[in-house]
C-alpha cells in the first residue's frame, strides 16, 4: 500500500431527517480520498470516489435505516484504483440512522385561537428517501408509531410552559380566551435512549383580543405617565413664573406714581 500517505481523522457523521453527510480532515494535497461504506447485513458501497473534498453525500447507500454501519475513508493516489494494493484507511464510529438522525423543524401550516380553544395544525419534515411514484417519505412515513410531537404553548409576555402531546398532526388544547399565546412543536422519538427531542419549529403567537397594554408592556406605560407628570409640573412651574413675573411689572409701573 501506501503507508506514507495521511489518513483521514476527525470523522463525524452529520444526519438531519436521513440526509446524512459524512465529513472528515485533512484536506488533501497530492491524493485523494475515496470513501468505503460497510453495513452489518448489506454489502460495501463506494462513494465519493477519488474525491478531494472532505466531505461526502452518503444518503442514498443508507436506505436500510436500522442497518448499522462504518465508513471506510482511504487514502489514494491518482493510480491508486489500477493497482491491488490495499490503501491506508481510517474507520468511522458506528452509525445506525434510525437511531441516529436528528429530526427536522416541523412546520406550522395553520393555528387559530377561537374562544378558550387553541388549535395548531403542522406537517412532518421530508426526507431524502422516495416512494415508488417518486413522493419523498416524512419521517412519520419512517419512523411511525415511535414518533410523537410535543406542543410547548404560553400566554404571551409569561415564562409558565406548559405542554401537550400528540401522534397526530394536530393540537387542540385549552386556553385562556383573554389572553394571547405564544407555541412551539418538536418531535421526539420515544423508544430513544439518546436523541430524542428533535429540532424546534418557529415560535408563533396568537394575535386575539391583544390589548395596547399587551403589545407594549406595563413598562412603557410607566415611562409615559411619569413623562406626563413631568410635563404638567413644569407648566405649572411656569405658569407660577409667569404669574410672579406679571404681578411684579405692574407693581414697578405703580412705583413712579406712588412718588407724585
């Protein structure tokens, strides 16, 4: 082989709803990499062969998501694939996707706060991965009965969470009918020991009955009352000036005939 030539170090595996990156340094200089993936039951996969990148797009060799597997990264020279040489290598850690990938942002499609009821409708994440007729799989297409989300909702301008759980792709929970709300969903793979919460969604927040104090806060409210204060003092002030200032010009006008 080629003993001299780098081998490759700081292997990770990078996986968002399936899509897997596997990525690794050094950058290369005078050869190439070319990378090996190895499962338990399939057979060995090349990808990104003869690559001078140091990542590499390992999605679709890892269909069999419950399939453990470890990826060869070797070390090539430009003739390295002519010859029966067996190339220097590192090896990954174990990778099992199903176990592994993190799950996406789901997305809220709609939400409405009617009365004391809160209703949120969001949609699963895709993944790379396709059906026959070329629809790409949810992770609920995937994952199943093990994946549930969780709602985290609470009235606007409070830090009290509370939080409800669905396996659906609806909420309903009670609410305060005077009051805004503010939410947010994230799936969680329950049969996890490790992983399980995935990636929040957006933050979103209701917008009914939403009253000044509400979109501005005790606080500014404050600031404008001692302001006011403020303002009617200093007229009075003045006013007492001016009052003062005029009572002493008419007395300095009576002066001179007081003297006569």
């Amino acid at each position: 082989g080629n003993p001299e030539l780098p081998t490759a170090v700081n292997i990770t595996w990078s996986s968002i709803n399936f899509k897997t990156i596997l990525q690794w340094q050094p950058k290369p200089s005078g050869y190439f990499y070319t990378v090996e993936i190895h499962g338990q039951t399939s057979d060995t996969k090349k990808k990104c062969i003869m690559t001078a990148e140091t990542e590499c797009d390992v999605t679709d060799v890892l269909r069999n998501v419950k399939e453990t597997y470890t990826a060869h990264i070797l070390s090539v020279m430009s003739s390295g694939m002519d010859n029966f040489e067996e190339p220097p290598f590192a090896v990954s850690e174990k990778f099992t996707p199903y176990i592994q990938t993190v799950l996406g942002k789901p997305e809220i499609r709609n939400y409405t706060q009617k009365g004391s009821k809160l209703h949120v409708v969001f949609q699963d994440p895709l993944t790379p991965y396709t059906f026959p007729n070329g629809s790409f799989q949810s992770v609920r297409d995937i994952f199943q009965h093990d994946l549930e989300y969780k709602l985290y909702y609470w009235k606007d301008q409070s830090s009290g969470k509370k939080d409800a759980t669905t396996e659906s792709h609806t909420f309903e929970v009670n609410v305060d009918s005077t009051k805004n709300y503010c939410f947010y969903v994230e799936g969680f793979i329950a049969s996890r020991r490790e992983n399980r919460n995935g990636q929040e969604s957006m933050v979103l927040c209701t917008s009914v009955g939403r009253s000044i104090l509400d979109e501005y806060g005790a606080e500014v409210f404050i600031i404008i009352a001692v302001i006011a204060i403020a303002v009617i003092t200093l007229a009075i002030v003045l006013s007492v000036i001016l009052c003062k200032r005029k009572k002493a010009k008419a007395a300095r006008e009576k002066e001179p005939l007081n003297g006569v």
